[in-house]
C-alpha cells in the first residue's frame, strides 16, 4: 500500500528493492594530516540505496579483506568473516521507479568504520531510502580504492577515553560536523554517478549520530 509519505513525495509506492552499493573516496583539501598522513585530506564514503539488478550481479562482500584479516579487530573470527557477504550489489544500477529518494545520512560510532550498521542501511535501501556512511577521522582501519589499509587517530594517539573531556569531544564532534559539510556538498553529484543514474535529488536529510552528544 502507499503511504502518505509515498504520494506526497510522488514516490511509486514500491515497498521492495534490490540494494546497491558504491563507494567513493571524497576529498576535503583543507584539512590534511588525516590517518597519519600529512598530505591526506580524503576519506570513504558509501551510499546504499534502491537498487535494478542485472542478472549475474553478486553481492558484495561484508568487510574489506584488510579489515576483515586485522586480529585486532576481529580476533580469532577472522577466518570467518573474510568470507561473509552482503545483502547488497556493488556498483548495481539505482532504481528508476522514482525520480528522487530520501536520504539518510549515517555518522559511526567514536572508531566505528562507515558499515558498521549496514544490515539496517540495506533495510533500510529496500524500502526506498538512500543511506549514506563515512570513515571519520577517528576510523580504526580503512581501505582505500589503491588497497591502502589506514588506521585513523583512535589507534595512534586519541582513545576514546578522551571523549570523557568536554574539550576533546567537542574537537572530534566538529571534525564530523566537518565530514557532514563536505558530504552535502558532494552527495548530489555522487548520486548522478550511480551506474544507470537519470536524476536523484534530496527530499530530507536524517542525520543519525552514533556518537555521545553528552560529553559535547
């Protein structure tokens, strides 16, 4: 059945779709210094949204083999989760039915790699949202499209103790706040990247924080 919500947004009803997933690596030139890298100002970004499937497309796979493989990380379960897979198809072709998606954009806990939640941003995709997710500053491990694995400040100096200082999570608050602006900026013109892309635009935009706005 439509929902209000669906009609009032001219969206076609369909309450069920295949999942796609890209990621992209966006690049904010005027911070630098990011994962330990005095000339790096790029982070990864993935979008998971409504999907048309073409057949002989595979899911993806559930972790990045780097940080699948890392002891630290995932300790003893590494032989394991190397070979998980996802409810997602990488690079599929957006959907069609509507000419524009709600957008959601997701920010991971303190350490918290981009698809830390992404059974819900799938869930969440199958019924016609766009979900969006970034490696932060803090990110534990990340890989790159070149295969670099990155490990973000929380491994080399800024525990998330130091959340427990106003002053401290303020500064990791505002480096998200940052990564946000530079997402909207972005995002737009990422989604027309989308393999099959005729038009996607912005009806909202949901910011969920996993972060403690307590200690802000």
């Amino acid at each position: 059945m439509q929902t209000d919500f669906a009609r009032k947004r001219g969206l076609s009803g369909r309450n069920s779709f295949a999942v796609g997933r890209i990621s992209l690596l966006l690049s904010d030139p005027s911070r630098t210094n990011r994962y330990n890298i005095k000339t790096n100002g790029s982070f990864m970004v993935s979008y998971w949204y409504p999907a048309e499937p073409r057949a002989g497309e595979l899911p993806g796979v559930w972790e990045d083999k780097p940080l699948a493989l890392d002891p630290n990380w995932w300790g003893g379960y590494n032989d394991r989760v190397v070979r998980f897979v996802t409810h997602s198809l990488p690079d599929a072709g957006i959907s069609n039915a509507n000419e524009r998606y709600p957008v959601i954009i997701y920010v991971p806990g303190y350490s918290g790699p981009r698809a830390e939640n992404q059974e819900k941003f799938e869930d969440l995709a199958s019924h016609g949202y766009i979900v969006i997710s970034a490696d932060h500053w803090e990110v534990y491990g990340t890989v790159f499209p070149d295969g670099k694995y990155l490990h973000g400040s929380s491994v080399t100096g800024e525990p998330s103790t130091l959340l427990n200082d106003a002053t401290f999570a303020t500064k990791s608050f505002t480096r998200r706040t940052l990564d946000l602006r530079v997402i909207l900026a972005t995002s737009i013109g990422a989604t027309r990247a989308f393999p099959g892309s005729v038009l996607t635009q912005t009806l909202i935009i949901l910011v969920l924080l996993d972060f403690p706005l307590a200690a802000v």
